[in-house]
C-alpha cells in the first residue's frame, strides 16, 4: 500500500482498518482472532519438531505493540524466568514452562489492548508480589480469565493495588467469585477490601455500571454494619436506634465513602454507660471496615459534641437552632438498627420542623450554602473540574432535591433517604401527573420542568460514572477531572475518541446542570 517493507501489523486506527478489510475480514477482531489461531498452529508444529527452549530469553517476539520496548523485554523476560535486576533465574522449569504455553496468547493480549505497557507493567507486578507464579500461569490457559486479567491490569489501578497488597484476593479470582453477582444478604462476610476489588473490577469489565456499583457497596456494607451492631454487647434495657446518613444511606457510595451513622435513645439519663458503650461501637466499626471510614459527624455539637443524644436534647435543637444545611444532610437518613418506633418519632419531628420554614428563606440560605462550597478557582487553558462541588457538579443536583424535599413536606416523607436518582424519578413522575395542556391530537405536552429533571438525571449518572472512572483507572480519591497529559486513559476507557471530546462532554454536563439549579433556586 505505502510500497515498503514492513512485517509489522499496525494495533489501530484507519491502516489497520483498511488492511483488515481488504483481507475481507468484517472487523479488526476477527482478523486477529483469524491470524492467532493460525500462529498457535503454527508454532505448535514448529515446537514439535524443534522443540522448546526454556535456557534463555532467546524467543522472537514482536514488541512494537509497546512503547517502551527495553522495559516490555525485561518484564516478558520477568514473567518467563523470574529474572529481576540480578538476572538470576528464580522461576523452576515448570513455572518457565506453563508460561510459554500461555506466551503467544498473552503477547496477542496485549496487541490488542490500547495501553499496553501498563497493563504488562501491571501483571509483572502481581506476578512478583504472588508466592506461587504457576497459579496465574495455570489459570491463563483459559482464554476469558486471560482476558479479565490482563483488561483489568490495563484500566484497574485499583485492582491491581489492591491484589498486590492482600494476597487472599487471588482466591476471588481464582474460584470465579470475582465474575458473580454480588448478594449483600451472603457477602456482608467479605472484608471491605474484597468487597471494594470485586465492584471494581467489575465495574472496570463492564459487568455492573456506575448505579450498580454504588449500590451493591452500600447494601453489602448495610448488612455488615448490622451483623457488627447485632454482635456488639449494648446494654439490656437500651432503647435506641441507629441511622445510616449520607452516601451509605442514599446507596450511592463510592469506592472511598464513609460509612456515616446518627445514634439516638430515648433518654440519656436512663443509660450512664451509653455514651463508652456507643463510642466503643464506632471504634469497632472503624476497625472492621477499614480502609473505609466509619463516623457520627451529622450530630448536634458535631464531633467535638458527646456522641449519643436523646430524643427530648434533639427536639430542643430541632425548635431552638437546627441550621438548613443540617436538615439537608437529614432528608438523607434512614432507619438500620435498633427501636423502629423511636426512629419513626424522630423524623416525625424533621418532618414538623420543616413545615414551618420560610419558602423565601429556604431558597435563599440553600443558595448561599452551595456558593460556600464551591472549590477555590483554576485559572489558566488546562483548568482543572471538580465534578462533585464545582458549578453544574453533583452537589448541585443533590441540592436541587433537597430545596425542593424541603420545601414539600410531603415530598419529603416519601423520599427521605431515597438516592438522588430516585428522587429526581419522583420529582418527574409529578411533573407529569401534574401536566395539563394537550396537544391538537389530545396527547398531554410535556412541562419545561419534566425535561430539566431528564437532563438532571442524566447529568447526574454522566458525571458519578466518570468519577468512579477517575477513582478505579488511577486509583485516586478525586473529584477533579485530569488534566490532558493524564487524561489519555481515562478518555479511551471511556470510549471517548479524544480528550477533547471527553472534557467537552463533562463541561456541557456540568453547565446545563448549573443552569437548572439556577431556574430553580434563582427563578
């Protein structure tokens, strides 16, 4: 075509396309599915007549796929015999030989994957940190495990952090567990590190999404946090319930939430070994769920204040000083242990305080609160978002739901502690009993507000799943969108086609967003 000579096949783009075409294949996958099963033919007669040489590194493979040539060599090389810094083999014959087996398959892994260096990088590195190498190599035989592995060790930093620092995840992997849908009622028994590989390495593979993800984090650690409570020796006779606040309670968890809790009694004065009782539970907690944070922030004195109050110490507050940013993180409570009725009294007591607020005021003060939490600007052509706080972020929808919780009391009785989506579900579901106008062929017209809870709810997904993409692909806790020289990963996992495209999506996201919250709490 170009009229030179070349053995090498191109990895992507428009050349490969047309070479793959013009060989009649359909797709550049099923051409390299077509040209691997021939070489596996062929080497397989070539070995059986010539035989394996497992001696040295004296095998030809093509390592243009990689940008960094020396490196890929040496951790090939690594793979095959063991052979670090000293060039001392520390493999045995079997490890070497279970690994040639697999070494063509592995090598076409890798051709097609879009970062290939990272992801030989990162197997070399769990391959290291593993007592037994033959194990991997025994499981690579199989062409799916092969698959999810290397995928994983191309776009799951986390994954891969997380495999190389506790070696009992290998066992996740190894008997299928990490490819089964995840059961809060059953795995509440895994640890949170297992529990944080398998939804993100899920997520990474495409088996769960954003929401699904969330989810299964919050359910699973909501029968976690009960199997600790229920085990936890609390005094007899304690009338008490605890609240699951915040993320956890919204089922909209990341991969580094805390889990937030509200403790309430009936009387404090009844109970002088509570507070040590209940401090000791947080202390439990923590311990259990690590890496994840355990906490009561959302308490009247916060957390320089007594952990446990009663219900009268939360009526008084409730009359006397009860700011509206407090009674914005408590529309997202809900019920997870202890007395159900005492609980019931104490949203009861949310609800009457709500009714009495100022329209006006609730606007103005919620206004105010969210132009307090914006970020400190970016200046300058590679301006950083921040996808959470920044303007159109997360936190505008969720301030959004919250007026609008506030401003309904009834609104808020049914959606207290009800995620954001389904929140937004119910405001629009309103919207459209509420529609009037019909159209000349008597359809009912859909209201301005309607669609702006569509472009809400959407916006809202977009934005978490490209969090959860910054936090899985770099393994960062950010809400900052990358900067372009990082972003190359993320926009590819993403199936953008540039960087450019990608950030262009999250700023139109986040403007439409800003502009809503703007109708709606400006007018």
């Amino acid at each position: 075509m170009n009229d030179r000579q070349t053995h090498v096949i191109p990895r992507e783009g428009d050349l490969l396309k047309s070479l793959s075409k013009y060989l009649q294949f359909y797709r550049p996958d099923a051409f390299f599915t077509k040209l691997q099963d021939y070489r596996t033919k062929v080497r397989k007669i070539y070995e059986s007549i010539i035989g394996v040489d497992t001696s040295d590194f004296k095998r030809e493979q093509n390592f243009s796929t990689f940008k960094d040539i020396n490196r890929a060599k040496k951790n090939i090389l690594f793979l095959k015999e063991g052979k670090g810094l000293v060039e001392i083999k520390e493999f045995d014959s079997r490890t070497t030989s279970l690994f040639i087996e697999i070494e063509d398959a592995l090598i076409e892994q890798f051709v097609m994957c879009k970062f290939p260096d990272t992801a030989l990088a990162n197997l070399a590195k769990i391959v290291q940190r593993s007592a037994f190498p033959s194990y991997w190599y025994e499981a690579f035989k199989d062409e799916f495990m092969l698959n999810t592995i290397v995928r994983f060790c191309e776009c799951s930093q986390i994954s891969v952090d997380l495999l190389t620092e506790d070696h009992s995840l290998k066992d996740i992997v190894m008997s299928g567990k990490l490819f089964e849908e995840i059961d809060p009622e059953a795995d509440n028994t895994l640890s949170v590190k297992a529990l944080l590989f398998i939804i993100s390495s899920q997520f990474v593979l495409g088996f769960i999404d954003e929401e699904e993800a969330a989810k299964a984090l919050a359910l699973t650690l909501r029968q976690k946090v009960r199997s600790i409570i229920s085990s936890f020796q609390i005094s007899d006779g304690t009338k008490y319930f605890i609240a699951a606040a915040g993320s956890f309670s919204l089922g909209e968890m990341h991969l580094y939430s805390d889990t937030d809790l509200i403790i309430v009694c009936d009387d404090i004065n009844k109970y002088p070994e509570a507070e040590s009782e209940f401090v000791a539970l947080l202390g439990k907690l923590r311990e259990e769920l690590a890496p994840l944070g355990s906490d009561c922030r959302l308490r009247p004195e916060g957390k320089s204040g007594q952990l446990v109050w009663d219900i009268e110490a939360y009526k008084s507050y409730f009359e006397k000083r009860i700011q509206i940013w407090e009674l914005q993180s408590l529309t997202k409570i809900s019920f997870l242990y202890g007395d159900s009725t005492l609980y019931d009294e104490f949203t009861g007591l949310i609800q009457q305080k709500v009714s009495t607020l100022d329209s006006l005021s609730l606007k103005k003060e919620i206004f105010e609160m969210r132009k307090r939490l914006y970020p400190a600007s970016f200046s300058g052509l590679n301006a950083l978002s921040d996808l959470v706080k920044g303007r159109g972020g997360v936190t505008d929808v969720e301030f959004i739901n919250q007026y609008l919780l506030l401003l309904n009391p009834e609104y808020l009785k049914l959606c207290m502690g009800k995620g954001n989506r389904q929140t937004l579900e119910y405001f629009r579901n309103k919207e459209r009993e509420n529609e009037s106008l019909l159209d000349e062929d008597g359809y009912a017209v859909q209201s301005e507000r309607y669609g702006e809870f569509n472009k809400l709810l959407e916006g809202f997904e977009f934005l978490r799943s490209v969090r959860l993409s910054i936090q899985c692909v770099y393994h960062i806790n950010s809400n900052l969108f990358p900067s372009k020289q990082k972003g190359e990963i993320l926009y590819k996992f993403l199936n953008y086609e540039s960087y450019d495209e990608l950030a262009k999506a999250v700023q139109s996201s986040l403007k439409q967003n800003n502009e809503i919250f703007h109708q709606i709490l400006k007018g």
